[in-house]
C-alpha cells in the first residue's frame, strides 16, 4: 500500500514540474503565446478564485504558498491534482525550514478521496488535518502531519491578479494560467516542531495554477526567485520581487515562459515577461550528478521598470530527486522511458539596482530559489 501511495505522490509531483514548465505545438509561430495580465490593482472576481473541474487530457493545477517569517522560520506548502486520462489524484507537499538550526521538517503524501475536502466555489481544501480556507482577503493555512504543525492565519495586502494564459500550440490545446491570490501577504500564528510552540510573524506569498501539458514532455529546467521586504522597511515601501523562468521541451522549440512582477507597498507596481536568468556561476551536486547555479544574474525591464541583480545561494534546504523516491521496479521503468527531474531549493541574498518609475534604488533582501533540472 505505501509503495502504491509513493508512486503516486512522486508521478504527481513529476507532473507538478511540469505545472510551471511551458510546451507547444509544431509550428514556426513564436511560442508561447501570452494573455496581457488581468485585473492589475483591480483584483481577480471572487467566483475566479476557485478550484476548478479537470475534464482529462494533461491537466493539473495547485495550490502553493511560500512565507519568509521574522522569527527565522519559512514554509513552502503545495496541495496539487492531476487528472492524465481518466485517472485523477491529489497530493500534499509541504516543509519547514528553520534558519538558527539548518533544520528542515517535510512531509509528502496523497491524499485518497476518504481524507480529501475541496470547494467548487472557492480554494478551500482539505487534506486530511491540512487545510487551507477563507475567502479573499483573509485566509487560514493548517498544517497537521507528524513531521510538523502550523496554523498560520493570512492576510493578503495587494490586490490579486490573473497572469494570462499562455499557449504552447496555435490550436491552444496546450496551455498554463496561473492565478496571484496572494502577491503580497502578511502572516501570523504559531508553529510546533519537536513538541516547541513558537508564535510568528511574517511576509508570505500565494498562487493557483492551471496547467494542461503533457508530463512526458517536461521542459529542461525552470528557474523560480522570489525576493521578500525586510520587516523593518516602512510598509509604503516594501518591495516583493517575483521571477520565473521555465525553458520549453525541445519538441515545442526553444522559447522560455518568462514573468516577472513586483510589488511595492500594497500594489502591484510593474510586470513585465522581459526577463533573462543567466546561471553567473554553477556547482556540481555530488549525490545527484546535476549543476545547479548557486549565482544568478537576473535582468528585467518594463513600461516603467529596469532591473539589474544577482540571486547568490547561501543555504541549500531541500535536494528532491524523484526516481530515487520511487519503488525499484517503478524506478527502473522511469529510468528508461522518462528524463530524471531534481528538485532545488535555496536561502539566498538578492542584490541589485531598480529603477522604478524614474526613481533608482538599491536593493539587497532576503530570497528563496526554486531550480528544477529534468535530464
């Protein structure tokens, strides 16, 4: 039973990368091609904020959160469906990371119709005593497992916005939209860990994704930089940065899904999808075989925006390769019909200059990196 449950969570997982990671079709068209972004400083309508039916093909959509807290604490969570054919699964992903220890508390499981709560309304969904619920602006995040608890409740302090679809194929078959409920947030609650209760605070960051994109064409690597405010920056000038990259599989060309949006107190100040990450300097990983950029040049430019920084890794908080987490007979199969996906996660500092509406500005804040490599 509990090989059943790995293999699962870990081919959903496969499927996850390939949430953020774009494909297309046969043709000469420059691909992807992108919706403009909707309802900016407006917000998204409330009946938009939901989950939503999967009628089969390719498709999967999440729920995800990261949060930086001021008590040295961060929290990457995920609650994620796929539907390949007729067969549909749900997942749960989620860790703890604190900073004065190196420490990392994770957890990854399925979640079988008999633990399983979710909305046709609304995000709410349940995965067994993990839960996130609530209505715009206000949420609440739970996360009961043995490996670690947390209640968290949300307030979301920008206004939520619609990326766009972008389509990888003319016939738009094939396609990624990703839902900003929470570009900016402001968290408090507690977190229990090895039977110690903290209280926190802190600064978090939400989305919902929608993907329809064959898994077994996973593009080569994705690249994501999220660049949290400083607790101690007046609020009207906080600054949340938010990039991401995903290279497209080589059967759909040789274009990139590219976004980058910033917010700047309560309001969504610039985006753009003029964006380059270009890897500065690379290490080998020892147990996976996979370089992974540990300093990133990161350049992005706008209608009223220019941004010149590096990503430079100081902490590395999770390493996933998803064969060496299947059963052997399972593993073997992958390894012969699939290309492997690792998994990165990093602490890091983001340092630059942006220029912002006509102003120049320094900025070194805190960050997290997502890298993924498929090879």
């Amino acid at each position: 039973m509990r090989s059943h449950i790995v293999t699962r969570v870990f081919v959903t997982l496969l499927l996850l990368s390939s949430a953020l990671r774009p494909a297309r079709g046969d043709t000469p068209e420059k691909i992807p091609i992108c919706e403009q972004p909707k309802y900016v400083n407006k917000g998204i309508p409330p009946d938009q904020l939901k989950w939503r039916k999967l009628d089969g093909g390719n498709q999967e959509q999440h729920l995800f959160l990261v949060a930086f807290m001021d008590q040295g604490f961060e929290i990457i969570g995920t609650i994620f469906t796929f539907k390949y054919g007729p067969w549909q699964r749900w997942g749960l992903y989620a860790f703890l990371h604190e900073d004065t220890t190196g420490k990392t508390w994770g957890t990854r499981k399925e979640c079988p119709s008999e633990i399983l709560k979710v909305s046709d309304t609304n995000l709410d969904v349940a995965c067994g005593g993990t839960s996130f619920s609530g209505t715009w602006p206000d949420y609440k995040f739970v996360v009961d497992e043995p490996e670690f608890n947390a209640e968290l409740d949300i307030h979301v302090s920008a206004p939520s916005f619609e990326v766009g679809e972008c389509n990888y194929s003319t016939e738009k078959k094939i396609f990624t939209n990703c839902y900003i409920f929470a570009p900016r947030g402001r968290l408090k609650g507690a977190v229990t860990v090895e039977g110690v209760t903290r209280e926190v605070r802190g600064e978090v960051y939400g989305d919902q994704a929608r993907v329809n994109v064959p898994f077994t064409k996973v593009g080569p690597s994705f690249y994501a930089v999220r660049v949290f405010p400083d607790s101690s920056a007046v609020p009207d000038e906080k600054l949340y940065l938010n990039f991401s990259s995903a290279a497209l599989h080589k059967s759909y060309g040789d274009g990139y899904d590219l976004f980058t949006f910033i917010v700047r107190g309560d309001k969504i100040a610039a985006i753009s999808r003029d964006l380059e990450i270009k890897p500065l300097e690379q290490v080998v990983d020892k147990e996976t075989g996979y370089k992974y950029v540990k300093r990133a040049g990161i350049k992005s430019q706008g209608e009223n925006f220019h941004l010149d920084a590096q990503f430079t890794v100081e902490e590395t908080i999770e390493i996933m390769d998803i064969f060496k987490l299947l059963p052997d007979w399972i593993r073997k199969i992958a390894e012969k019909f699939w290309k492997r996906p690792v998994y990165f996660r990093f602490l890091g500092t983001f340092e630059g200059e942006l220029e912002l509406d006509g102003k120049k500005m320094p900025v070194k804040q805190r960050a997290t990196a997502e890298m993924n490599f498929t090879q």
